[in-house]
C-alpha cells in the first residue's frame, strides 16, 4: 500500500544569517517565534527550501546542498545536482532584497548513528558569488 502524507510544514532558520563566498553550515529546525514553524520529522519528504535574501544583487548566486551533520560532512544532496544553483530574483519593491529556491523531493529519514546530528534539525550548506544575508531559510516538508 502506498503511504499518503497527512502532516505537512516547514521549518526555519533561527537567526539571520550571513551567506559568503565559502560554504558555510546553518542548522534549520522549528523557530519558537514562528507559531507555523515546526520541527522536521524524522521520516519526511523534503519538497523545496527557499531563501528570503538582503544586501543582494540581481546577478548574485547562492549554490547549496543539505547534510545531515553540522559540519556539513554527511550529504543528502548534493551542489553539484542540477538546480543546486539559482540566480537570485529581486523584489520588485527594493534592488537589494529578494530571493531564490530550490526543489529537493528527497525522502529523508533521521539517522541515529551519524556523529553531530540532531532530530528535527537538517543542516544546509551554503555560498553565494558575492556575500549576502539570508534574512529567513524555510524547508518545506510533508510526512
């Protein structure tokens, strides 16, 4: 029998976070502030994750790829994937703010085993061609 999802969600990143030129690790899990953020579960389909972006320009790139550990050593996907960089799309409103997402639809399962890893948390790894701020990271999931 085929498995339906009955939950879906996101989570969030809980601070504002720098974006440089090297990769660099931002632990994503549910953000107390946010009442709609929750924790990812430990049995998911990662669907798509987005960055809301400041101090950006229109030519800018952010290349990511999602780990398992926070040191960004154990991959669940991977930067050199198609899709694993966009170029940024500005706000109409403001030159400098905007964003970019990306599409994952990957079956994740926490491991238990994996050194520095924590349930309910996936770690995204992330660089930009000119530094940027990641003013929210939302990943987007069903179970």
């Amino acid at each position: 029998m085929i498995q339906q999802f009955s939950k879906y969600g996101y989570s969030c990143s809980a601070l504002q976070r720098t974006i440089g030129t090297g990769y660099a690790v931002h632990a994503i899990t549910s953000l107390a502030t946010n009442k709609k953020s929750t924790v990812i579960p430990d049995d998911c389909f990662l669907e798509s994750i987005e960055f809301e972006l400041s101090a950006i320009a229109a030519s800018d790139t952010v290349t990511i790829f999602l780990a398992r550990d926070s040191a960004g050593l154990i991959p669940i996907t991977s930067d050199t994937a198609g899709g694993a960089t966009s170029t940024v799309t500005l706000s109409a409103a403001a030159s400098t703010t905007g964003g970019v997402t990306y599409s994952i639809n990957k079956d994740y399962h926490f491991d238990t085993t994996v050194t520095n890893a924590s349930s309910g948390t996936i770690y995204v790894c992330a660089k930009a061609s000119a530094a940027c701020v990641a003013e929210n990271i939302r990943l987007n999931w069903r179970a």
